[in-house]
C-alpha cells in the first residue's frame, strides 16, 4: 500500500474541492493510503474524515492571487515557510510516497516534495492564462504554467480550457469532473419543495455557485426579469453562499426594482443539491470564466435543463443543441432567449435532458474520474517517471523546503 499526502488549497466545497472529495471517497484503499492537508478547519475536512481520511491541519495562505493585487505575494510567501517545513515534516512522518497538489494555489505541496525527495503530482483546475484568467502569479502566466510542470512528474487538468495554460507536455492528463447520477427519492424532493414553496404547476429555473460577480448571477436574474411576465408561473433561486456582500445587495436592489419579491428565492448553501435540482426545470450557468463548468453537470446528472454560457471548459460539457443551450454571451438578453427557448418547447426539453444523462454516463461518470487518478498514482509510484530535483533555496519561495532528514516546526498563517 502507497501513502498519498494530498494537499488542498481551501477546506471550503467547490469545485475544486469536491473533485478531491469524490475522489478520496473512493480512493482503493487496497492500493493506496490518503492523508489530507488543509489551510483551515472546515467542511472539506469534516467531509473526509467521515470518509475515513486522516485529515491534518496546516495553516496557510495562497500563494496566487484571485485579482490584480499579486504584489501582495512575496509577503504570502515568505509567511508560509512555516506551512512548507510542516508538510515536508509530514512526508517524513508519515513516509509519503507521493505528494498530490490540488490547486494551482497550492504551491506548498511542491516544495515539501522537492524537499522531501519525493514525486508530486499537481490537479490544476482553474484557468490561468488569458484575459479572464481565474488566478494570477507576479511573475506572470507564461513562467506559472512552466513552473507547475517543471515541479511535477504529472499534471492533471481538467479540461482543455484549463490545459491551455501550458506548453505542450506529455506530463499533461486531462481528467474532467465527475459526478453520480443519484435516483429519485420523492420523500427528500418533496420535503425541499415545500421547504422552498413550490407548488404544483410552478416551474422553477436556478443558478448555483458561490454569488460573486464572476458567476454572473445579476445578468441570469435580469434575464429572468425579462420573461417573468410570460412565465407566472416560474420561480428563479439563488443557490449558494455569499462571497461578495456589495454584488449581493445590487441584486437584492434589481429584484425591487423588478418587483420579483417572492418569485427570488435566495436559498443559501444546500447540501442536498442533487434531489434541490430535480425540483427544477432550467439551470442556469452564467459565468464567463469557467474551467470546467460543475454547475452545469449536477444539472445534467439531475434531469434539469442546462442553459450554459459558450465560455471556457463550459463548451466541452455542453453540446449546443444536444444535451443543452449555450448562450453566446452572458448578455441578459441572450440569456432570456435561452430560457425562453427551454420552457416553451418542452419535448425540446425531454429530448435535451435524455442526452444530458447519457452524456453524464459515457463521458463524466465518478468511476471514470476516479479510475484515472489511480492509474496517474500507479503508473508514477511505479517509477515509471523521475522525480523532479530539488529546488534551490534562493528563489522567492524555493527556502524553507527543507532537506531530507530536517524537522521543520509546527504552525503557519491562516489566510
């Protein structure tokens, strides 16, 4: 049996953490022992203990940015020397065959490796090259994609989107997101249709994700404004937690203006998303900046209509006119031709919602995404592939590493 000390960069459950999730669920444990390193105490790590995976907390920050404020780096950095010392600490400790990175602001996974003298592998799920890129480096996009896989002996990324970030490489596995097709339960259904109003005869159109202006949930409401008054019927919900305050209360604002109080419904984060999703006709995805694209495959997975943006990894899940609609733009005027489109033509819909479980099963199925990792894990513990050396200690963030045989303290900074 192989140890894997895995590394995530958040203890929240996105995207990126729920794809290491799922996977560490079903990890064959014959074959393979997780540990899991996190930032933070949070639902990640609760999650995967009671899976069975020892869960370890070391504090640290990001080591990119989400915005422009990537001079702030250096000082990320330097406070997370403590973080690195500690993970390569834990590859000895727990004689770690293999660090695994999830995140490509996850750099500390890396360094204990060098450190440690053991392989690294690096799950890359955001783009970062380009205009919309959802991460950045001081040092720029071009040196980030090669640094990640001069750092790694594989890199896997989850969809073209994101693989355009780097050079041509044969380290690069393209693994996309998968997802479990979960049969009806009408007793859970129906408990979250009376919870959330729905009555008989009402349709119900959503856009899930954490609400910041990058998912776009402002121009899916201004979009469902525009067809409210044909469609009486319909209720819009807003599924997820609030990052950004101000962009929440500018859409509270437009719901007024609108006067859509009581057909917008904020439900907060829900845990039982799946069975939430087959209340509901339409899913909206209106992000532009998308590597994959989750959103969109829960509301494949559910039976939901899925009205996606023509953005990014989003265009590799949907097939337009096939299993869904993409919408040129996030302009709300395209958006609500979309949804015009989908609620008005209901056989349209049946036939759309059939081949978006079929592809859901042939293409993004859990067992498939699980069954590549291993074979990632096996085909690099089998040392087929060499072990990238080790970094030198004068670079901004190449000290504190750590040698092999060296103990680094415990501790770090939360951020």
């Amino acid at each position: 049996m192989k140890t894997v000390l895995f590394v995530s960069h958040s203890a929240e459950l996105n995207g990126a953490e729920l794809w290491l999730l799922e996977t560490l669920r079903r990890l064959d444990r014959r074959a393979f022992r997780p540990i899991l390193a996190l930032p933070r105490p949070g639902p990640l790590g609760e999650e995967a203990g009671q899976a069975g995976v020892a869960t370890i907390v070391v504090p640290a920050k990001w080591w990119l940015s989400e915005s422009n404020r990537v001079w702030r780096q250096p000082a990320a950095w330097l406070l997370n020397r403590s973080s690195v010392r500690r993970l390569a600490a834990l590859v000895r400790e727990e004689r770690a065959d293999l660090v695994f990175s999830n995140s490509a602001a996850a750099f500390g996974g890396a360094l204990a490796a060098a450190g440690t003298g053991v392989p690294h592998v690096w799950s890359v799920h955001e783009i970062l090259r380009g205009k919309g890129r959802q991460l950045r480096y001081l040092f720029g996009s071009v040196r980030l994609g090669r640094l990640i896989l001069r750092r790694s002996v594989r890199v896997i990324v989850n969809s073209e989107a994101t693989r355009s970030a780097f050079p041509p490489s044969d380290k690069i596995v393209l693994v996309p997101n998968g997802i479990e097709i979960v049969e009806s339960d009408p007793a859970r259904e129906e408990g979250l249709r009376r919870r959330f109003g729905l009555e008989a005869g009402d349709e119900a159109a959503a856009v899930v994700g954490k609400i910041y202006p990058g998912k776009g949930q402002r121009e899916a409401v201004e979009a469902f404004a525009r067809i409210a008054a044909e469609h009486p019927r319909l209720r819009f919900f807003i599924v997820g937690q609030v990052r950004d305050e101000s962009y929440a209360e500018s859409i509270r604002g437009l719901v007024a203006d609108r006067g859509l109080e009581g057909r917008v419904v904020w439900t907060g984060y829900i845990g039982d998303l799946t069975h939430f999703l087959r209340l509901v006709t339409v899913v909206v995805v209106a992000s532009t900046v998308e590597s994959f694209g989750r959103a969109a495959l829960e509301g494949l997975a559910s039976g939901a209509a899925v009205l996606a943006v023509r953005a990014g990894g989003l265009v590799e899940v949907i097939e337009d006119g096939k299993n869904g609609v993409l919408a040129p733009s996030a302009d709300p005027g395209a958006l609500a031709e979309g949804l015009k489109s989908l609620l008005g033509d209901p056989g349209r819909r049946r036939r759309l919602v059939e081949n978006g479980r079929r592809t859901v099963r042939e293409k993004f199925s859990l067992r498939r995404q699980v069954a590549a990792v291993e074979g990632i894990l096996s085909e690099v513990l089998g040392g087929a592939l060499l072990v990238p050396p080790p970094f030198r200690e004068d670079g901004p963030f190449f000290a504190g590493a750590g040698r092999p045989g060296e103990r680094g303290p415990e501790g770090g900074m939360s951020g």
